[in-house]
C-alpha cells in the first residue's frame, strides 16, 4: 500500500485510528484484520462529497444502486474467513469500490475479486493500481457461480447477498477453506461455510443487510 498517495495525512491516520478503537469495542479481536483495515485510506474509496464521513461505522453509496460495506461488516467477514491464521488463494464477489478487496490483500497472499458493472471494476481498478496493490487480481464478471478457473480456493467472501448457496461455488473450496457470505431475500444472515473431509458445515452467525447478488455483466 502507497502510503504517499495524496490525502492521506496524518488527520486520516488519526480517524482511522479513532474507528480502529471502535471497531475493537464492537468486539472484533484478530489484531490482524484491525491493522489492515487500519492501514487503508477508506475515503478514497468514496465521492469527494461523502469523504467526512468514510470513517464513520456506515454503508455509504458508491453509485449504481451499490454500497460501500460498512467497516464493522469488513471487519467481521475478514475475522471469520482468516480464522486466526494467514490466507493464500481468496475469491471475493462483488469488489464494488475495491475497498475490501485492499483490507483482504494485506491479510492474504492472491486476492481475485470480481465485479459484474464495469464502471466500478473500472474504478476499483484504477485506484487499487494507484495504492500499489499488486496482489489484488480484478476481473469484470458475473460471480454467481464464482471463478472455475482461478480456483480452488482457500477463502470465499460475498459482498451480496444470494437467495441460497451456491453449489458450484462451494466446490470452489479447497479441503479445510472458509467461505463468509449473507443469505437470504428478506431477512438475512451472515453464514460461515467450512469445507471438511467429510463435506461441508454451515454456522449462521449475525443478521445483516446487504445488497442483493445479480446476474449477468453490465
Ligand atoms: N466489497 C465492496 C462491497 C460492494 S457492494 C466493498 O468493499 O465495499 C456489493 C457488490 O456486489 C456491488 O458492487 C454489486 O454490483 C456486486 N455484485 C452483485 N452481484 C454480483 C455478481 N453476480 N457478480 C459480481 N458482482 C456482483
């Protein structure tokens, strides 16, 4: 990460430290996740207009009907997928603005993240290359049925919510991965699925709200 890059001074620093505190308080623990997030400067991720207020606990609109997930839900994903250890190959679905996707690649070693409206990939794209994010490789699809030929891997986040599970993405994981994603039309819940010797286990962990997943590229 390019900590040059214009705009990010010491006052962003210090107010990402202030939301690192109340990410802490919120209960989340692994000291890895915190710094990463610490270190990325989430109001570039965001319109001119809306940078007060990027480091507040809040979804904040990216255009296109689509949202910047709030810090406490990055947080909470990249907790439960890292499960306390270092990841290698993640598949991310959904990058939107790519904020995510820059947390995930200081907490993993290849980050494919893919994005079916082509003017955030786009976006995502160009800030990401000018962060200096080299380990974050974005691809303009439509990631339902996740990436066949960029896996297995060892960790799968959604950005959306699906009605249900995917099985061919879930036979993207290797043996012993984590895939964190939200479920359900209505009301939704964050699942937590592990895939073991013998199949697969499902843990329901918290309500949430995100935005739906769509098909097909726009
Ligand atoms: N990861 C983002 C969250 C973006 S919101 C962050 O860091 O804030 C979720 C994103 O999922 C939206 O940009 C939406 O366009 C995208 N999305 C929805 N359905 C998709 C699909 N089938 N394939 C890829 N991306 C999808």
């Amino acid at each position: 990460m390019n900590l040059q890059h214009a705009g990010i001074g010491m006052t962003s620093a210090r107010t990402r430290g202030r939301m690192i505190e109340r990410l802490r308080a919120q209960g989340i623990r692994d000291e890895a996740v915190l710094a990463a997030i610490g270190n990325v400067p989430r109001h570039l991720f965001v319109d001119e207009a809306l940078a007060g207020r990027a480091y507040d606990d809040v979804a904040l609109p990216i255009n296109y009907g689509q949202t910047i997930s709030q810090p406490w839900i990055v947080a909470r994903m990249l907790e439960v997928l890292r499960n306390g250890k270092p990841l290698g190959r993640v598949l991310e679905i959904g990058t939107g603005c790519g904020y995510q996707a820059a947390v995930l690649a200081q907490l993993a070693q290849e980050v494919y993240s893919v994005e079916r409206i082509q003017p955030l990939y786009e976006r995502a794209r160009k800030l990401l290359r000018e962060l200096k994010v080299r380990n974050v490789i974005l691809r303009h699809a439509d990631g339902s049925a996740g990436l066949a030929d960029a896996g297995p891997f060892d960790g799968i986040v959604m950005a959306c919510a699906a009605p249900a599970l995917s099985i061919e993405l879930k036979a993207q994981l290797v043996v012993g991965g984590r895939m964190v994603l939200p479920l359900g039309t209505g009301e939704q819940f964050l699942y937590l699925i592990e895939r073991t010797e013998q199949g697969f286990r499902e843990t329901r962990l918290d309500a949430v709200k995100f935005v739906p997943l769509l098909t097909g590229k726009v």
